[in-house]
C-alpha cells in the first residue's frame, strides 16, 4: 500500500491511496473458501460446493466487501501513519481500477480537526446573580399552587379578573363570519390571555345573561394570518360567571402537596428547598451562558463542515421526532436543514472549544461527582434511590450526566480565572428570566 496526502483546504485534506491486487485477490480467495464450506446451492451438498461455481456466484459480492474492508483499513493505517485527527466521515472515490497486476487507486477526501487556541477567560467579566430566598418568596408560590387548585362558584355580579367566563360569541369582518370567530359555550379565565385582551376587556363588567356588540382591531402579528390587521365586530352573550375559591392553607393542603402527615411547618420547609434549587439551577443557568459565550467569543475556530452537517442532520431529526410525538406525521414534512445551520456551528464551535479546555486543565468527570449529581437529581423524586438505579442502568443516560459534570468542572474553571461580579438580584427578575 501506498499513500500521498494533499491539503486541498484549510481543514480539508485528499489521501491517494493504492491497493495491491495481490493484497485484495489473496483475501477474496480466503473469503470464498470460507463461504464454500457453508453455502447452500441447489444441486450440491453443503460444503460440496466447487470453488469456480461459488465464485461465479459470490464472486462480485465478495470482492466488492474485501475492497471496502482493505480501503478501510489501509485509509486507517495512512491516517494514523500522518498522525490525522479525522473530523466525520472521510469520502472515498476511485482513480482507476485495472487489470492484472495493475495496482487499484482511491482517493479519500475528508476534514481533520481544527487545532485551537482557547481565548483567555481572564479577560472575560462574568456577572452572578445573588438572590436571597424569603418567607415572602415561600408565601407568593403558596399563593399560586392555591390559584392552581381553585374551584369556582357561579356568582350574580358583574364579570372581574380572574372569574371563569362562559360565553357565546360570533365575529365578523365585513358583514362575513370568518374561521375561528364563532363559538358556543366557550369557558374562559378572564385575565389569563386565552383571548385578545381587547375582547377579554369588553367582557369584564358584563352581567349574566347580557349580551353586546363591540368592535376590534386584530394586532398585525396575530397568529391567524388571514385575520392579522383587521377590523372585526363581535357580538357576545355572557352565560355565566364564577369565581374562584382558594382552598385555605391547612393541612389538607400540605398533604395535598405530598407532605403525608399535613405539617404546615413540612410543607413550608420542602417549598422553600424546592425554591432554592430551582434558584441554584437558575443562577448557574445564566452564568454558564455566558461562559460558554465569552469562550466562543474569544476563541477563532475554523468549523468543520462535516461536523455542522452531521448536526443539522441530527437537529433535523430531534424536531422530527418531536412533532410526531405531538401526533404530527414528520415523515413527510419537509424540514429546511438551513434554519439548524446557524445553531448547529454554534455547537460544534463550542465543543470544539470545550474539549480542547477540558483536555488542557483535566477537567473530565470524576466517578464521584457523577454519583453526586445523579443522586442530586433523584431528590426531587418520591423513591430517590430507584431513580439512582436507573441511572445506572443505561450507560446513554449516565453520559448525559457525565456531559453535565464535565460542564459544571468548565464553569468552576472560568469562575477561578473570569472576573466575576456578583449581582444583587430580585427573585421575581430570576425567575422571569426564562432559565
């Protein structure tokens, strides 16, 4: 075997390389001995098959498998010989295939990895948030898990915020009925936004059994895009209003909640612990963001393309997966792996980035921090120790884990080397945030 390399790019590389026929014709021999001791053809016993008929037969086939495997391991061998990090899948193509003794040609495009040099953390400035978790903060998320178990009681005053609505309705633009401006006996929660606040506003301080007539604009990026900047006129009877009623804060309710012996005291301690959790992930939802954007921001990568293509590829087929586990048939939807473009280079940009920073400061995830991260998210479960076990069951499971350690190691690394500002932040800010 021989083999010349050519770089064709700044990343991309071509790899000739020739195959001796004496190598492949010496393994499609082997190979056909081999399939003649268990072949079955018609007219012959087992393993009485004569090697010309099995050839005729197999021959092709065979050949075409030994050439694939021999390409394979020779393009191996070239590659580790050049000391080549190969980045996707390399792709081969023939120069010449001849007779006799002729040697067989390929050549073998593909990418190599980038090297990096990591941009200096030092010089990034990373801003903490510091957020205290009050009694008050306790008693706000009592309030909404209240509202969330509201029942409602039909009442004879006007409609307000917050009542439970039944109404009649039909719109039209024009003197026209449009699609989706009609309905009967339809149920709402003034205030929640299920309707247009203008609409939801006309309602508020009708009667029972009232009805009126009112015109509105649809916003121009209203969803339904036949009605989006356009006049309507509505006509509406109100058919019922209720209010809601919150249960009180008692030991019903805490057992409700999950606290089995109805402990006030309980109820208020497993809330807060569930508060501050999600205010540690937060908190350190933010921060790594913009870690993660000071590395790509400081680091110059050039990005493979095979990379970015092999991660439109597997994006395309996450969003597949999920809109037929929403009972939307992906199949035949065509998805535009261009609008994945600009996500996917930041994903491989950025680990890219991360890799050579964990390799550089030994940062890898140690057996112990994966136990205690795994154990950590097993708390918030009723048997937290069946949660562990499935864990470890399922070794794809344990490396998303383990990814999410090697991540937390990153962020404690920035955090030793960044310039780091800690924040004075308001609760309802953090937790309006989005993370």
């Amino acid at each position: 075997m021989a083999a010349t390399l050519e770089q064709t790019g700044q990343l991309e590389r071509r790899l000739d390389i020739t195959l001796a026929p004496a190598e492949i014709d010496g393994e499609v021999e082997t190979r056909l001995k081999q399939l003649a001791r268990n072949v079955k053809m018609h007219g012959f016993r087992p393993g009485k098959v004569p090697l010309k008929v099995v050839a005729q037969q197999y021959g092709e086939q065979v050949r075409r498998e030994v050439l694939g495997d021999v390409l394979q391991k020779n393009f191996g061998e070239a590659v580790r010989a050049q000391n080549l990090k190969i980045a996707g899948y390399p792709h081969f193509e023939p120069k010449g295939a001849a007779e006799g003794a002729m040697p067989v040609e390929f050549s073998a495009t593909f990418e190599i990895y980038p090297e990096i040099a990591v941009g200096d953390i030092a010089k990034a400035t990373i801003e903490r948030p510091q957020v205290d978790t009050s009694e008050a903060e306790v008693d706000k998320t009592l309030e909404i898990m209240r509202k969330q178990r509201a029942t409602y009681g039909n009442v004879s005053r006007a409609a307000a915020a917050g009542d439970r609505v039944t109404i009649d309705f039909a719109g039209t633009i024009g003197g026209t009925p449009f699609e989706g401006g009609t309905g009967s006996d339809v149920s709402i929660i003034l205030g929640e936004g299920r309707l247009l606040k203008d609409f939801e506003s006309e309602v508020v301080g009708m009667l029972t059994g009232a009805a009126k007539t009112f015109d509105l604009r649809f916003p121009d990026d209203y969803h339904g895009k036949e009605v989006a900047g356009k006049s309507a006129t509505f006509e509406v009877k109100l058919k019922s209003v209720a209010e809601p009623r919150l249960p009180p804060v008692d030991a019903d309710f805490a057992k409700a909640l999950g606290v089995a012996d109805g402990s006030l005291e309980t109820m208020r301690k497993e809330v807060r612990e569930n508060l501050e959790r999600e205010v540690k992930r937060r908190v350190n939802g933010k921060v790594k963001d913009q870690i993660m954007q000071a590395l790509i921001d400081g680091t110059e990568v050039v990005v493979p393309k095979s990379l970015v293509e092999m991660e439109i590829e597997r994006m395309s087929a996450s969003m597949k997966q999920e809109l037929e586990a929403r009972g939307v048939k992906g199949g035949n939807l065509p998805i535009d792996g261009a609008m994945f473009e600009p996500a996917a280079q930041r994903r491989v940009k950025l680990g890219l980035i991360l890799a050579e920073v964990v390799k550089a400061h030994g940062l890898q995830a140690k057996p112990e921090q994966v136990r205690a991260m795994v154990e950590e998210q097993a708390q918030t479960y009723e048997a937290p120790e069946q949660v562990v076990k499935w864990y470890y069951q399922s070794p794809e499971r344990l490396r998303e884990i383990e990814s999410m350690a090697v991540e937390e190691n990153v962020v404690a690394w920035a955090l030793a080397n960044a310039k780091v500002s800690d924040k004075k932040t308001d609760f309802d800010e953090l937790m309006g945030s989005g993370k």
